[in-house]
C-alpha cells in the first residue's frame, strides 16, 4: 500500500502539466453509487470510468474541456471544466426518462465494448430484470443470466447455471464481497437472490480479471443498494408463492443510510388447512437482506451489509410407525467494508467477511415401544480479509493489486444414530479446516490507440493440515480495433479451485457436500482460451459479439458408482460413517464451442439474442469403463429470445422464447430383482431376520441417451398508475404459453404385450401451462 502511495505521489510531482481530475458519480437524490459510468473527454478522445465503488480517475493535460459522463438508464451530463490544478469533481445522474420516440444518440456517450480488452463479460440493467418474464412472478437474476449464451440450467425451473460446461459449483457467486454457497431457494427452483435489493450485477464467463479466484467457470458478482440518502422509499408485492417487500432511507440525511429487504413463501399456510392432524406436509423459505454505510468524508466510507435465508421441509406420518422428518438449510453473510482514497489516483477497498452454508436433515420416529433418531449436518463456513487497490496513473493506464486470505472450516459429515433395535449409539462430527490466500496484481493499459490489453497474474496458496498448494495463474485479454466500433479479441485464463461439490443429482440440492482440497484430493485447475469479434453499433443502439472458446479441466471430482451423499454403510445393523475420500474418483473434462450475442440494453425496444454451439466431454478413469462420455448438460444447441417493449409509459410488455438440445441421462439396458444371503432388521415389522433384497441394473455407457429437445416461450405485461403517494403496479404472465410437454426425467418401466414384458421410457413433465399475477406497491 505504503509502496502504490509513494508512486502516485511521485508520479503526481513528475507531471507537471498535468492535472488529475477524479470524484465520484452516484445517482441523483439517492446518493447511490454507480459502477461502470462512462467518463468521457471528446476533445482529447480519451475517458474512462468509475470503478465498482463509482469512483473515478482522469489524469490528462491541464486545459477547459467538456466531459461527458454517462451510463445505461440514466440522462446523460455534459459539463464544461477548466482544468488548472488537480480537481474533485462530484455528480449525480438523473435515472433516464422513458421517450418514446426515437432520439439521436451521441456515440461517445455509450459504453463500448469494442474498446474494452474484456471480453466474455456479461451485464444486465438491473431495469431489465424487473421486466423480464419470471417463472411463477418470482424476479431471479441467475435465471435471466441462463437466457445469454453459453449459460444454461440443469433441469426445467432450476436456478443452477451450468458456464461453458462446467459444473455448478464452479461458479463464484459474490453479494457484496461474501461468497454465497447455495443459491436455492425451493430445491433448486428459486435463487436466494432479491432483484429488489440489487444495485448492479455482472459475470464474466472467461477472461477473468486477476482479482478473481477460485473457481474455474464464471464469476458473478453482485452489489446490493445502499439506501436511499434523503427520503424513506419502499416497495411492497404479493404473488402466488411469496410475498416481499423493501424499506431504505436516510439515517443522516446525505451522510448515511439503510436498506431493509425480506421475502418468504406462504405455501406452508396454504397447504395447511387441507392436511389431517396425523398426516402433515410443509415447505416455506424465507430470506432476508440489509445494508448500512456511513459516510465519514469524502475520502472514507464505512458499509455494512448481510444476507440471511433458510429453507424449511417437513414431512410427519402415522402408519404401523410414526415418523417425523425435517430438512433445513440456509446461508448467512457478512461484510464490513472500508473504502478509503489516498489521493486522486489511489483508491482502496478493505473488506472482513463472514460466509456460512449449513444443510441439517433430522428424523425422529417410534417403531413399536421403540424410539430411533437419526441427525445429518453438513456445512462449510468461512472467515476472509480482503484488499483490493486501484491505482490511475493517466487514462490509458489502470493498475489494481491486492490479496484475500480465507480460513475455510469444512463439515461433510456430522452423523448421528440412536436406535434400540440396532442397540447403538453413533456420534461422529469431523471438521476440516484449511487456509487459502491469494495475491493479484492486474494492468489495464491501451497501447498505440489500437490496442486494449488486460495483463494479470494471481498466485493462489492453500494449506491443508502438512499439504500445501502453490499454484501461479496467469491471465491476459485484449481487444485490437479493426475499424471504428469494430474489434478483434482473445483471452488466456488460467484457473485453480480448492473446494469441490459433491453431488449426485447434478441440480444444486441441499444434499451436495462441500469439501476440501486435501493430501489426496488433488484442486481443480483449468486453462481456458476465447478468441471472437466484437460490434458496436451506437447510432442503432445495439452491440454483437462472436466468441469460441475451448477450456480443459483437470482433477474433477465425482462419486464413484453407487456412492450417495449419506456417506454410510449400507446394513444398519453395522452403522458407520465412510470417509466421503473413499467415495469419489477424479478425472478430466474438456469443452468447447462458440457464441453469439445480438443485445440493446435500453430504449423503448431493449432485449437480446442468443446463440451457443457446444459440446461438454467428461473422462474419469473409474466411471463408464474408463471411456469417455457426454456430461449431462451436454447441449449441442441453445437458442434464448428476449424481448422488452414499452407500449406505453405505463405498460410494458416482454416476452422469452427458448430453445436448447436435451440433456443426456443414463438408461439402463437390462435390470432385474435379486435376494441375497444378507440378513437385515426391518423395522416395519419388527424382524431382525429380513433377507436383503437388491435391484440390479446394468448400464452399458454413462449418459447414453439424449433426452428430447427443449423449448417454450414466456410473456409478461405490466400495467404501473400513479397514485397520489406511491405507484401501483399489476404484473401477469404466462409460462410456457403454448404447453410444451418438456421432459424433466425419464422413468423406465414395463408393460405386458402378448404376454411378454416390454420395456417402456416414461417422460415425466413437470411445468405445464401457468399463468401468475403479482400485484405491487412502490413509495
């Protein structure tokens, strides 16, 4: 730190005849923060533009200029500054006016993506979010990042996301700094994310900038709403599975502020009048966000936020036996920011994060006079300090560094059983504990006009009790003008991950474990190269990018055959927890494709087009007779269509038509029912001497069949009417409109002809036609 002070206070003394123009940008009346705000200088061709904090840094010969500074959503300001001395130049942007008709754009007030050296970057207007159509009225960010290329679900209605291949724990998803381990809601079905409480979100897909580490397929970071700086605002609504609402405001009027947000399901309180006493059935989520800042000078700014959410099933039966069961899992997050400027061209960020994700399954149950427990926890938690610098030495020169260092407690297995009829009493919890720290330093310099480039090099350490791994990770993207609005790009990232994700179901349920990188679990590394084109078109207010990509993985991580999330011997009367090491084997993945993305951020017609050509291999040494085979979200095509359309000030309408090639599954080809010699306990009728029983299924190749393709198309229409003190809003939509009969899974079964058993593949859809109506409220 003390090191990037004496530079930019020498280098500030070298440049005599220059001065350094910098401040911050936020948006008018609120006081929000605006990341990403174009700051541009028409005579001098030059700009730049305000970092994740919205502070920006011009340092440029001293003189009057007119600067233009503008963002997406908002009314652009143009201003006229006389530059002699260094300058703090502070602004708020007024939120864009819908016009209807069509305006002139000016070219330089757009942010292009020709010019930026980043590439396979993805972002969407908050704006946008709102307005896309949502699966039963529930607003989810990472379900709008599945409609842009090269991003899919795993199955029909999940919020997992599945990058150029990958899996779904090779996502890092930040909210404010903290890492969020689970992002479902209702097994997969909804994210824990509220659009209401987000200020900005973005994901890069490769190409990752050095200050990212840790996974090896995307990252998407996401910045919640600071507050509102001078008046109390809040949103309300109601739809047919939740209810949520949002309350901000000033503390110290333009010097403080909070934000309060909260949702939670009501499908519990519905069901509940129809069930009986003695058979009951419930599942509700809940989640909550809140931030706090505290603005101290213009040079120091204190920020508090967290996230809390839990889901909640219960299931309680009466037959010869009654058994009780519940299954609770959840995240809490915690950041406590410092931002702190040194001087006009050094700007730092210090961060303590808390991160936690617990999955808990508790049964409790009477067979006969006899009372059996079982408990299953697993978990992982995390304590992390960050640094992060940015540093402006002029406009074509954009250096940041700094380090995070992460103590990870891992619980893959707290196993409890206590059972009189097997006449023991297991009590086994073990902990795993590792550091990881890593080290960046990244340089964003244009040279000869020409040429954009993005060089960095993170080196990665992660202890394990006596094993250490040291692993160096370069990563280089750059951007060459061919023409005017017209730029070739490549990209290099090279990548390490340290934790794994055990699932057998692929979705993202609760029952995935985390777990460590140990002396025999080797990390997950990657390299992954992307070359492609970039089109701006300004005066059509619209952009194109072409990419193809090709990524290898190394040291994946899966269950060997047989192996389940439960980690025990399978004869109860010998309970005992298995090392989950025992039950995974290791192997490679390769992945390839090309896409392309046809987007208009804003105007009265906004949306996108999208387009992936991919193949996604897997080769495990210990899995399909050590041959390699097609991973499940293996798709050759995938097509999303959005649309947004203002037909009038107070009615919007929108609409997503997608299409993807079906996943692969694995069929067996014979399966029959056999007794063994094993005697076991069966507690349905009290008898210690039950013969053990197995279904034999033989498979010939893993992931042998392709399901049927996939597509539908959703359509929503908003009508908003202003009141005398708030706005309201009635929201309906459609999803999947013209009933398509997608497959969720297969079942195979038989069926007699002519006396003979025929095998038959049963398709089981889950979401037919279903209209939703949401009905809110904003002051």
């Amino acid at each position: 730190v003390f090191f990037l002070v004496f530079i930019g206070e020498t280098n500030s003394q070298n440049q005599v005849h220059k001065s350094t123009l910098s401040g911050y940008v936020k948006e008018k009346g609120s006081g929000e923060l605006l990341p990403g705000v174009t700051v541009y200088i028409p005579s001098l061709q030059t700009g730049t533009s305000t970092n994740a904090y919205g502070f920006y840094s011009l340092t440029i010969p001293k003189g009057q200029y007119e600067v233009i500074f503008s963002f997406v959503g908002y009314e652009a300001l143009i201003t006229k500054l006389n530059l002699v001395n260094n300058q703090e130049f502070s602004l708020g942007l007024d939120p864009a006016q819908l016009k209807l008709e069509e305006v002139e754009i000016i070219a330089e007030q757009q942010e292009k993506i020709s010019e930026q050296a980043q590439m396979s970057l993805v972002k969407v207007p908050v704006q946008q979010l709102k307005d896309i159509p949502a699966f039963l009225g529930e607003k989810d960010v990472l379900k709008v990042l599945q409609l842009m290329p090269g991003i899919q679900s795993g199955n029909e209605g999940s919020s997992g996301l599945y990058v150029r291949g990958g899996g779904p724990d090779q996502n890092l998803l930040i909210l404010d700094d903290a890492i969020v381990y689970n992002a479902n809601h209702l097994f997969g079905f909804f994210s824990v994310f509220n659009g209401d409480a987000l200020k900005s979100v973005e994901m890069y897909k490769g190409g990752f900038p050095a200050r990212f580490g840790g996974r090896l397929s995307s990252v998407v970071k996401m910045d919640m709403k600071e507050g509102h700086k001078e008046e109390y605002h809040g949103k309300a609504a109601i739809g047919i599975v939740s209810a949520n609402g949002v309350f901000e405001g000033p503390i110290v009027k333009n010097k403080s502020s909070f934000l309060l947000s909260g949702r939670r399901t009501y499908i519990d309180l519905l069901a509940r009048p129809f069930m009986s006493a003695d058979e009951k059935a419930g599942y509700y989520f809940y989640d909550l966000n809140a931030k706090l800042n505290y603005e101290f000078s213009p040079r120091d700014k204190l920020y508090l936020s967290g996230y809390f959410g839990r889901d909640q099933a219960m299931v309680k039966y009466f037959l010869k036996w009654s058994t009780e069961a519940e299954l609770y899992w959840g995240n809490a997050t915690g950041t406590l920011r410092w931002n702190h400027l040194f001087n006009n061209k050094l700007f730092a960020n210090t961060a303590l994060i808390f991160s936690d994700y617990e999955f808990e399954i508790d049964v409790n149950g009477k067979h006969f006079s006899d009372d059996f427990k079982l408990e299953y926890k697993s978990g992982i938690r995390n304590y992390t300090l960050k640094i992060d610098l940015d540093y402006l030495p002029n406009p074509y020169h954009h250096i940041r560094a700094g380090t995070q260092i992460t103590l990870h407690q891992f619980t893959p297995t707290a196993f409890v059983v206590e059972d009189k009829l097997i006449d023991k009493l297991v009590n086994e919890k073990k902990v795993y504990q590792s550091f990881e720290t890593g080290f960046y330093i990244e340089d964003n310099l244009r040279l000869f006009k020409k040429l954009n480039i993005d060089v960095g090099m993170r080196l990665s350490h992660f202890i394990y009790e006596n094993k250490q791994y040291v692993k160096a990770e370069p990563r280089f993207s750059a951007a060459y003008q061919l023409k005017p609005n017209l730029a070739a790009k490549a990209s290099f990232a090279s990548m390490n991950q340290y934790i794994h994700l055990l699932s057998n179901s692929g979705v993202g349920l609760p029952t995935d474990l985390w777990v460590s990188s140990t002396d025999k679990v080797k990390p997950q590394s990657s390299h992954q190269i992307a070359w492609g084109l970039a089109w701006d078109f300004p005066e059509r207010n619209f952009a194109v990018t072409l990419e193809s990509y090709y990524k290898r993985s190394q040291n994946v991580i899966a269950y060997k055959e047989g192996a389940t999330f439960l980690l025990v011997n399978d004869d109860p009367a010998k309970v005992k927890p298995v090392e989950w090491q025992q039950n995974i084997t290791s192997g490679s993945g390769t992945y390839y494709g090309a896409e392309l993305l046809l987007q208009r951020k804003f105007g009265r017609l906004s949306g996108w087009v999208g387009y992936t050509l991919s193949w996604a291999k897997l080769h495990f040494a210990d899995l399909n007779h050590g041959e390699p085979f097609f991973a499940k979200n293996d798709r050759r095509h995938d097509i999303s269509i959005v649309g947004i359309y203002k037909l009038k000030k107070n009615i919007t309408l929108s609409l997503s038509w997608v299409y993807g090639s079906g996943n692969n599954y694995t069929l067996g080809k014979r399966d029959y029912f056999a007794l063994t010699h094993q005697l076991i306990p069966d507690f349905r009728w009290g008898r210690t001497d039950f013969p053990k029983s197995e279904w034999i299924i033989d498979y010939e190749e893993k992931n042998n069949f392709r399901a049927e393709a996939y597509h539908r198309l959703d359509v929503n229409i908003q009508f908003s009417k202003k009141k005398k003190r708030w706005t309201r809003i009635w929201e309906f939509g459609i999803y999947n409109v013209y009933n398509r009969r997608n497959p969720f899974f297969y079942m195979q079964s038989f069926k007699e002809e002519d006396g003979n058993l025929v095998g038959v593949l049963e398709k089981v859809t889950l979401f037919p036609f279903l209209p939703s109506v949401n009905y809110r409220i904003e002051f």
